[in-house]
C-alpha cells in the first residue's frame, strides 16, 4: 500500500500504525543504533509505482525505515513524500546486480553503488529484525 506522506494526517498514521506498529521508541532506537537507512539511488520500480517517480532525467532517491511488524519506504517526487507499507510477511528482499525489494506485486530496485555500500549493515539489520520478527509470531511453523 502507498500513502502520500507529505502532510502529516491522522488517518494516514494510523494505517502505518495499524499495519506496521507504532514507530520505536527513543530507547529502542539507539539499542538499535538507528532505524532509517541513509538514501540510495532508486534504479528501476514496477509499473504501479511509476506516477510516484519524477518523471523528468532527476534522479530519484528513496529511503528505508524500519517499524515492529515491517518497513516503509520513503519515495520523494518533487515536494510530495509518498510511502511505501510492506509488512514482513510479504516482504522479499534480493541482492542481485541491483538490491530490491519485493511484495504484493509490486518491487523497487536500488543501485548497488557508494550510497548502497554505506547502507548495507542497515540492510542486514533490515533482514535480521524481520527473521526476529517472523520467528517469533511462529509464521514459519504453519
């Protein structure tokens, strides 16, 4: 699901909350030592997710945030901030000549260059917590 994000709005915040869990705490977020990635450079998304790009040369950034039962990603076009909800149930990460993510049909493909580099203990903290996570709401065991 994508929300437009760039007002704050009780309704939207509740959706994120509903489906993803209340953001952590200030506590929670430095034994974590953080939970948003730095930007990267988005490389290619599923037709569904082309009106969210700019659609001029720009490069267009994106950025990973990380809540209890998910991520958003945050998608910028212009002056407009769209997210991007992925519980973790659905979510498929691949690490290919590109880095995506994957759910509902719908996929973002980061580059794999500097910006990538600097983000990749956030992203094996991404697939860590969302091991956690599944393992611990007992979903692999059927």
């Amino acid at each position: 699901m994508i929300v437009n994000t760039t007002y704050k709005n009780k309704e939207t915040a509740e959706i994120i909350d509903t489906h993803l869990g209340e953001a952590f705490s200030i506590i929670q977020r430095i034994k974590m030592k953080g939970i948003g990635s730095k930007r990267m450079i988005i490389h290619n998304v599923s037709p569904k997710m082309k009106p969210y790009l700019n659609t001029v040369d720009d490069l267009n950034y994106g950025n990973i945030e990380l809540r209890p039962k998910g991520i958003i990603v945050h998608i910028h076009k212009k002056l407009n901030s769209f997210s991007w909800i992925v519980p973790y149930y659905r979510l498929q990460i691949y690490n290919s000549s590109f880095f995506s993510i994957h759910a509902n049909g719908n996929f973002i493909q980061f580059k794999k260059n500097k910006l990538y580099k600097e983000n990749k203990a956030f992203i094996e903290k991404m697939q860590t917590q969302k091991n956690t996570v599944l393992n611990a709401t007992d979903y692999y065991q059927g």
